[in-house]
C-alpha cells in the first residue's frame, strides 16, 4: 500500500482533494482526502513521511449510484461532513468520484434551467 508521501505528491499532481483505496481497482477498501492528511500530522509529524495510506483512510465509505441526485447527495455529503463520494455500479464496483464542486455546479445548472423555464412560461402568458 503506498505511503503518505506516495498520497500527497498525488493528491498536489492531480489537483484534487481525495483519492478513492483499492486492492483491485474496483472494490473499495476507503478513500482518503486531504482532511486525512491534515488530520493525521498532529504530533505525527516526524513519522509522516513513512505513515501508511491504510493508518490514516476512512474505511467506513459513503457511496452512490449513476441514478442519485444532486440533493440526495447534498444531504448525504451535509449529514456525514464528507466532500467526496465514491460512484458505484449495481454490483458495487466503483465507477467514479463526485465531489462537493462537481454537486454544487450541477444543482445550480439544474436551479438556473428551472428559473429560464418559468420566466419563459410567464412570458409567454400561459
């Protein structure tokens, strides 16, 4: 398993804020975020560097589906305090990882369509 040096060159490379664990690419053993990171330095910071992805990831992983919706993961992401859900199949393999940015800029797509919508219906006097 790679170490916390390995995560952060990775997490800072990618320009993203977690990365999703696992063995095989597609069951999910936890996913680990940069709140793991920071969590994870104090009093530990002379052992950082040979700190092991394993001691500091969140096992205890929220997931979702292609077919949730962009409220159902607000309210999942508000209640758990997370800021990144992993994406999975009916068979629970992972597809992908959606993130706070990605659910907040599709809710106020969906919010400004909606708005177009009404103001053209009133415009239009029906």
């Amino acid at each position: 398993m790679p170490n916390e040096n390995d995560l952060v060159n990775s997490l800072n490379t990618h320009h993203i804020g977690a990365l999703v664990v696992s063995n095989d690419g597609k069951c999910i053993d936890g996913i680990v975020s940069e709140r793991d990171v920071v969590r994870a330095m104090p009093g530990k910071l002379d052992q950082l560097i040979g700190m092991h992805v394993r001691n500091i990831m969140t096992v205890e992983v929220h997931t979702c589906t292609p077919d949730s919706t962009a409220a159902e993961l607000m309210k999942m992401m508000t209640e758990h305090r997370i800021r990144h859900v992993p994406v999975i199949d009916n068979d629970g393999s992972l597809i992908s990882i959606v993130s706070i940015g990605d659910v907040v800029k599709n809710y106020v797509s969906e919010l400004s369509s909606e708005s177009q919508a009404l103001r053209d219906y009133v415009a239009s006097g029906n």
